[in-house]
C-alpha cells in the first residue's frame, strides 16, 4: 500500500517554536491557514503555523460538507469564481479522492418557483460549459415521475421536473487536518491551542507575535519575517492587534441540523426556501439528513456563534415544505451546528449577494490578512499567497506543488478500486465488517497502512468504542500521536464523526 511520507510521532513543543526564528508565522489552523502552511513548507519555506483551538475547531469544521462548483454563484454573474471552483473541485477529488467523493444533486422545480425549469437548464448547461465538461457526469432533466422514481421524498404536488448535476460530498475536518499533517510533513511547525495576544514589531515592522498558552500557561514569543493572518472570522480580531481598527469582515452564520436519514435516495436535494427563494440543501448523510445552511449576518464575538431558535425553525419549515411524510419536530434533531463565513465586508449588499470570493490585505506594518474564501477553493488560495509571501520575502523556491502531489491519505488512485482492494483483508484480518473497513479506509485513505502499524503494536486497543460511525480504542491513541488531538472533543467532533451521531459520541 502506498504512503506519502514518514510516520511522525508528534509532540506540541511551543518552546521549540519560541526557539526558532521562522521565515513565516501563520496565524490561524483553518482550511485557509493549514493550506498556506502546507504550499509554503512544500516551497522550502520555514513555517510555524499556530491555531487558538484545535485545527479545523471554527468554521472549517462546520460547513454543509461540500466540494462544489458554486452553481448558485451563476445567479450573481460570478463565472470566474465557478470556474475556479469547478477547476478546484477536480483537483481536489485527485489529491485526496478518500475526502472528496462525487455527489449527485436533485434540484427540483415547482410550479410558481422563482426559477423556472427552463432557466434551471440553462444553468447546468453553463455549470457544465464553465466546468469544461470534467464534471463527474453531465446534467440531466428528470420528468416528475423519473424523479420521483428515484427520490420518492419529494413532494410531488405541482413537480414539474428535476434537473441532476454532480458536485462531491466531503469530511471537511479531516480535509483540514490532511493539510495540517503535511505540512508538518515537508517540514512545519505545528501548535495548537495557541492564542495570539499582541504582534511583535521592530522599527514599525511587524515581526512575529506574542502567544498565551491556552494548555499549559504562560506567554512566549515567535518571530518570523513575514506574519499571515488567516483566522477566519476572527481576521478583524488580529488586524485590530496590529492598528487596524477598519472593519474588513462582514461575518454571517450558517447553521445546519441533523435528522434521521430524510433522503429515500442517494442524492443530495438543492431546495429553494419559500420565504426568501434562498438556496439550501438536504445532504445524505450515513444513517441522517444534513440540513443547511442559513446565511445571517452576525455582530457578536465569533466565539459565541451557535445555532438559534430561528435558523432551527428555518431549516425545518422549509424542508417540510419540499418533502412528503416529513413533519419533523424539535426532538428529531440530532446535532445542530453553527460557523461563520468571513465574507468581505459590504455595507449595502443583501446577505446572499456578497461576494465569496477572497481578498489579501497587507498592511503598513507588513502583515498579510486573507479574507473571503470558499472551502472548495482554498488550495488556489493558499497557492496566490505563498507566492506573494515568497515574492515579499525573496525565495526563490519552485511553484506551488499542491496541485499535483497527493494530500498524505490521498494517494490511492480510483478510490472504489482502493475499497474493493483493501477492505476484505481488513475484514478478515481484524474482524470488521464491510461497512466498517470502508469507513476506517475512507478516513484514513493509504494512512491505513500507518494505522495498522500503529494498531498491530497493541493488538488489544481493537475493541470497539463505536460501531456506526466507527470508532476503535486504538484510533484514540492514533489521533493524539500523529494527528494533533488534545481532548475527548477533537477526537468525537473533528477525527471522528461521532459528536454528531445520536448520542453525541456518548451513547455506545
């Protein structure tokens, strides 16, 4: 079985860091920073990269799960962020085809909808033109009784037929700590549960930052030449530690619910909300529904986002109105998150009208700020800022290599082949089950091989924690060591999807 590089015990060192001087400090362990931190080290650039929480803890844990091109973006007459995101797509089901899987989506057209069908075709055709045809499948029109054929769940009252297109399902937390893993890989500093509290400056110059150590005490300093700025929705909170009191960030909150399994078929349904006509999705999800999102602008610290009555009463009115024999109620909630898109601020645009794409800002002092951003494209974005980074700091190192070099899971070639392959050994090997196996190599994608090893030198850390979603004893050992875990909830809600199953990890 293939591997992308050695296995590497891990140890959090924040004196190590304190003892360097590193070329770049990235501040903030999202998809934007890890990313970052990832095309920086692999350029031979020296790299800390440092996360308040645990990586992927805000808003890169709490998307709707998805690798899309933005169809919806179409609407605004955004066709280089579609085709950007369409070009990332695929490059992201070659880099880690264990992480991102393709989707088929149902948009379903009623009569009276704000988008008639004639003009829903007419999108996919230009999704399918701006993807230049490297969609998983080509889209197609379904008749009301076609559809409903294959997605009996839907309300058939005034259907007057589906248009199917294909986008990828995704683990967002573990797509994050992928880039995380490599990075340190090619050679990064990793830290987590580091807060940054003042930056550093020399002769005006901003020069590396001052950190609290949220695990163990105390304050230490990191310098580095060139500090970047990619917290997310707490951009505005770092850019104020450097003088930058304007307001870059217009942040809304996008909540999202779990329910018992709604979809009857395998496709995810793209809905429109009779409220506002907003666009939402209801995503198959193992055994549930992942319902989401909403888009509301939000003012308080990013720290106390969570979900509201209101998003919750949303979410659930709106997919009753599209889905027969469904009459939920509070109680057949499962789980409920929220997280905040850092959008560019714009004072008068609607909600659903403000630009995903990203800005970089530098500053006077020499400190890179990203904001924006989509979740699909944030290895195009990682690339354009290591390459400003490297211009501003003079290394003259290769182009960026995350296109084409596999994620450290990624290499597994056609990942249906890969299942095929490996899970019957597991199986007879260790006494899982197919479904099992399939979920432990869809994890871990060719790091299988790590955790076998890591497994076969305490055979009895196999016992069983969790049967659906997985989780085995030894995966808790596996998680602290290798890949950065710290407490019981970066394992359940980050490695794992346990938090979000019934019981909230709690119940076996």
């Amino acid at each position: 079985m293939k591997q992308t590089g050695p296995q590497q015990t891990w140890q959090r060192n924040p004196q190590q860091l304190a003892a360097t001087a590193f070329d770049v400090l990235v501040i903030g362990g999202g998809i934007n920073g890890a990313g970052i931190a990832r095309d920086l080290a692999m350029r031979g650039v020296k790299v800390a990269l440092t996360e308040k929480g645990d990586f992927a803890s805000g808003t890169s844990s709490a998307s709707t799960k998805l690798v899309h091109g933005g169809i919806r973006y179409l609407e605004n007459r955004n066709f280089k962020l579609v085709f950007e995101a369409c070009r990332e797509r695929k490059t992201l089901q070659r880099i880690a085809p264990h992480l991102v899987r393709p989707l088929p989506f149902f948009i379903p057209v009623y009569r009276g909808d704000p988008r008639p069908l004639w003009m829903v075709r007419a999108g996919m055709i230009l999704y399918d033109l701006l993807a230049l045809f490297r969609n998983t499948h080509h889209h197609s029109i379904l008749s009301p009784a076609a559809a409903l054929t294959r997605e009996p769940a839907l309300n058939p009252d005034g259907l007057t037929g589906v248009a199917v297109y294909w986008d990828c399902g995704m683990d967002d937390a573990r797509l994050c700590l992928e880039n995380v893993i490599a990075a340190r890989q090619a050679g990064a500093a990793i830290c987590p549960q580091l807060r940054a509290v003042e930056l550093l400056k020399d002769t005006g110059r901003v020069s590396g930052a001052r950190f609290r150590d949220l695990e163990q005490g105390g304050d230490f300093e990191i310098r580095a030449r060139l500090v970047i700025n990619a917290t997310g929705p707490w951009l505005d909170e770092i850019c104020a530690l450097d003088g930058e009191l304007t307001k870059k960030l217009r942040p809304t909150r996008g909540t999202h619910i779990l329910v018992p399994r709604i979809n009857r078929g395998n496709e995810a349904l793209y809905l429109t909300a009779g409220r506002d006509d907003r666009l939402f999705f209801v995503v198959p999800w193992g055994e549930m529904s992942l319902i989401g999102t909403t888009d509301v602008d939000f003012s308080e610290a990013p720290d106390r986002v969570s979900p509201t009555r209101e998003d919750i009463d949303y979410l659930l009115a709106e997919s009753a109105r599209h889905l027969c024999d469904f009459s939920p109620v509070k109680t057949d909630i499962i789980a409920a998150f929220s997280g905040l898109r850092p959008l560019i601020y714009e004072q008068s645009a609607q909600v659903s009208k403000i630009s995903r794409e990203h800005q970089v800002y530098r500053s006077a002092s020499g400190l890179l700020s990203i904001g924006g951003g989509k979740y699909t494209t944030y290895r195009s974005l990682a690339a354009e800022v290591s390459e400003l980074a490297c211009r501003l700091l003079g290394h003259q190192g290769p182009p960026s290599l995350t296109a084409r070099q596999p994620l450290p899971g990624g290499d597994t070639g056609d990942f249906a082949r890969f299942i095929a392959q490996h899970s019957p050994k597991l199986q007879a090997d260790w006494g899982w089950s197919a479904s099992q196996a399939q979920q432990l190599l869809g994890r871990y994608g060719v790091r299988i091989g790590q955790f076998i090893e890591f497994l076969q030198r305490q055979p009895l850390s196999n016992t069983l924690l969790s049967d659906n979603p997985i989780l085995l004893e030894a995966e808790v050992g596996f998680a602290a060591r290798y890949e950065f875990a710290r407490t019981p909830e970066d394992i359940l809600r980050r490695r794992t999807p346990l938090a979000l199953a019934p019981g909230r990890g709690l119940a076996q």
